[in-house]
C-alpha cells in the first residue's frame, strides 16, 4: 500500500472517530456568545471532562493597517506597550509617575520639533533638548515596576503568556487555571481601560532592533517589504507592519495613547474563552469586568482601493545569500463566493508531500529544497494574494522556478485536477478543522477570529461545508481568471559571490 494511501485511511478513521463530539450541534449547545452593553463581544466555550485549565484570545479588529500614514508601526508598538501595566500594576506610584511622564512627552516633542525643522535644526540646542528628554525618561524609570503584569499572571500559573499583530488584527492569548478565571478577568480588562504607556521609548528601541534584525539585515525580509510594497502600491497592505525606520524613530507615547483611544473600542474586541468552565458562571464574571472598557463610536475605517493591475511587476535583490523565488496574484478578499476554492488550490499546492508543488520541484526535478502554493498573503480582510514560493537547489536558478511553477499553473488551467486530488483536499479540510478543536488555545483562537471577521463563529464549521462543495470546474475557472501574467509580482533573491546557503 502507498504511503499517501495509509494517510487518506489514516485521516478517514480521525474523521470517523472524533467528528461526532466536533460537529456544529454539539458546540452550540456548549458555547455561549453575549454582547455586552458597551459592545464588546464575548464568547464561552464549555470544554468538560478536560484538564482544569482555560485558554483565551482577545482579538481586537486593528492592524496594521490602521496606522497612520507617517507613524507605521504604532499597531505593532501598542501591542508591546499592553504588557506594561495600568495605573496600579507596574508602578510605585502613578501620581508622581504621570507628572513624570507627561514631562517625557514635552520635552519628546520640544527635541522632535527642532530635529525635524524643514530649513535644518541647531546642533548644539538639539543636543541640549536631546539630553532634557533622555533625563526625563530616566526620571520617569524611576517609579517603574518592571514586567509586574506578566510576573502576577505567571506567579498565578499562567503560561504562553504573548500576543502578536498582523496586518489585519492584534491578537493576545495565554492560559490559566479555572480558578483564576476572575483574576484572569481582572488583568485582560485593566489592560484596555487603564493602560499606561511607561518605558514607551525604551520599548520602541526594542522594536527598531526587532526590524533591524529581522527586516534590514535579513534579505528575505528585505524582499517581502518591497515585493508587498511593489504589489499593493495604494492599499496599505504595502506598508509593513513592525513599522518603516524613519517612523519607529519618530512616533511618540502621546501618538501611540491617541492609536489606543481610537481603536481599542469594545465594538472592535471578541474576547473567546474555552476550558472547563461554566458559561453562565463564566460569563456573569465577563460582563462584570470588561463591561467596564469605555466605548465610542466607531471610527471610520475605510480604506484605499487597490486598482487593478494590469501589467507584470518584479522586485529583484542580488545578495550573498539563499536565493529565492517568490510570485503572487492579486485575489479578493475573504468574503468573496470562490474562497473556499483559493483554500481548495493551497492545500492542492502545499500540502504535504503529496501536494503538487513539493512532487513536481523538489521530488521529480529536484530543482528546489523547498515549495509551496498558498493564500491569505499578507493578510485576508481586503482583497490580497495568493502566492508561489520556492527556494532553488545549488546550481540552480530562480529562473528555473519560475518556470516550473508556471508549467503547474498551466496544468491547473487546462486540465481538471484528479477525483482522488479532490476528495483528498476535503478529507484534510475535516481532519485540519478537527485538529484546531483539540486544544483550548486553537478553538479560543478561532473561535475569536471567526466571530470578528464574519460575527458568527459558526462560520468556522461552515468552512468545511464550502470546501466540500468545491467542484474540479471551480478550481480551473478560478487559476483561469486570476493566474494571468498581467496580475503577477515576482520577488527574486539571486546570489552573487556565494554566501549561505540557508535562508537569512
């Protein structure tokens, strides 16, 4: 028997052993979901018979992309800044730290103003504000506690203990024991009605690093920003999300404080809870502390439309480093009625070493170490891309990738893919859904992304109905209309003069 044939049996006896206890009936008797009256939303999942632990995900609905233009990075920044405490966990006392503060910011803006005069600052007085400001921030140090909020929430048992931003959303997530649940409460709610932003420059330094390591001296990172940035040149998809140099160095507290007060709206957060808990029990302590995150209107979100593109584009970096090969078609965004076929042509593409990509580049011609086919790049809330990657073998090229990817793409517009291709993509879209719901932190997470992105989690299970009703018409329709050459960016790393042959 082949080894691809023991895994589709493998995944038929995973499906046919779990999916009574995953199905949609049975999580809607056990998930409870309430809007609280300030609007944020709030969702319960009932896990019995399961350790005595819960896992959480707040997820608020701001990215990125909500930067303001001239302060990319400020989404990224208030997610380092949430781990720094509220007017009572963090400092030794927040009355002189506030005055503190406030004179961190005055003496911030007194040196930004004479660094950024149009017709060139003065050397001496700019020094002079530069060190009145630094004294300042040492003052203000003064009345820090250092890391007391993740210290209580990992003294207390909490583990995992991060979060991240994206283009899309900022996300955070730990777990705790069941009977922390209230102070669990307590400490997420604190954090989005009380936030200071104490150590904010130290912090920013923190995250200019962050770029530099992983944005300036990385070639692949350096591609990524410019590939993104020559195939959305409107929509702020272009722009990156830990933040442009010229802006980390630029933005203050004051800005980052007016980002928050925005968008850090109860009408912009689900909170998703999952464990062994009771949902009314669990709710009732919800409500009780994050009904008291002050709400407003919403601001206006609306964002620039990319045009169509209409002609090829192409990003090529020569480095001494692992060459690369990247391309990419503008798609619509997550709402559009042929989702479920850009998921159905990822999981054809890369999943695993049956997947077309892997079998065609690194197994047959063995011209790459590594390919793949995906969606959702670089986020999925307006219209993005679906992509191609491969990383090319020694002695060959880039050029060569490109070519044997567009034979593929080929192959999906003029011939229908296989019975057994199909009903492999949809058995792996049951078994990946099943696989989710196992953990606590998973479901908490999709559950939370599901309920922002669409206002119902169910649209988690539902994924799975959409795929399954992918046809092998809809799949060459789709690489049909939207793998053409006029709606393609290429991103090429080529080595020069050798250099690693990993990837940087």
């Amino acid at each position: 028997m082949s080894s691809s044939c023991c895994r589709f049996l493998a995944l038929l006896v995973l499906l046919s052993t779990t999916c009574s206890a995953q199905d949609l009936a049975s999580f809607e008797k056990r998930v409870t979901v309430k809007v609280l009256a300030n609007g944020l939303t709030a969702i319960v999942c009932r896990r019995p018979d399961t350790a005595p632990v819960f896992s959480f995900n707040t997820n608020v609905d701001v990215g990125s992309v909500q930067d303001p233009m001239g302060k990319t990075g400020l989404a990224h920044m208030f997610e380092h800044m949430a781990f720094k405490g509220t007017d009572i966990i963090g400092t030794k006392d927040y009355a002189a730290e506030k005055a503190a503060l406030d004179k961190v910011e005055q003496t911030y803006a007194a040196y930004l103003h004479e660094r950024d005069k149009p017709t060139g600052h003065d050397e001496q007085k700019l020094k002079e504000l530069e060190q009145a400001w630094q004294e300042a921030v040492k003052d203000a140090e003064r009345y820090v506690i250092p890391n007391q909020f993740s210290e209580i929430i990992e003294r207390n048992g909490g583990e995992d203990v991060n979060a991240s931003t994206s283009l899309d959303n900022t996300e955070y997530h730990y777990s705790f024991a069941v009977n922390r649940l209230e102070l669990w409460a307590y400490l997420e709610a604190a954090r989005f009605t009380r936030p200071v932003f104490r150590e904010f420059y130290k912090e920013r330094n923190v995250v200019i690093e962050e770029r530099r390591m992983r944005t300036d001296s990385s070639p692949t990172g350096r591609l990524i920003e410019q590939f993104l940035g020559e195939a959305f040149s409107a929509h702020p998809y272009h722009r990156p999300t830990i933040g442009y140099i010229s802006d980390l160095n630029s933005f203050s507290a004051s800005d980052a404080q007016n980002f928050f007060d925005r968008y850090y709206i109860p009408s912009n957060m689900v909170v998703a809870v999952v464990g062994d808990l009771d949902g009314s029990k669990s709710m009732a302590v919800i409500e009780k502390y994050f009904s008291r995150i002050p709400s407003h209107e919403k601001p206006d979100e609306r964002t620039t439309t990319e045009p169509p593109q209409d002609s090829e584009r192409r990003v090529v970096l020569f480095e001494r480093s692992q060459p690369m090969y990247l391309e990419a078609y503008h798609r619509p965004d997550f709402r559009d009625k042929d989702d479920a076929v850009y998921d159905a042509l990822a999981d054809l593409l890369s999943e695993g070493r049956t997947s077309r990509l892997y079998r065609a580049l690194v197994r047959d011609k063995k011209i790459a170490s590594e390919a793949a086919g995906g969606t959702s790049f670089p986020g999925v809330k307006y219209p993005h891309l679906f992509y191609f990657f491969a990383l090319p073998m020694p002695t060959h090229t880039p050029q060569e990738i490109g070519e044997a990817v567009h034979i593929e793409i080929e192959r999906l517009k003029k011939e229908d893919i296989s019975d057994d291709e199909l009903k492999m993509v949809k058995t792996r879209a049951k078994a990946n859904l099943i696989r989710g719901l196992d953990s606590n932190d998973g479901l908490a997470s999709d559950l939370a992304i599901y309920q922002t992105l669409y206002g119902d989690w169910r649209e988690l299970f539902r994924s799975v109905d959409r795929i399954n009703a992918v046809t092998k018409a809809d799949i060459r329709r789709v690489a049909n209309q939207v793998f053409v050459p006029t709606n393609r960016t290429v991103g090429v790393i080529e080595n020069v003069g050798g250099g690693s042959g990993g990837v940087e």
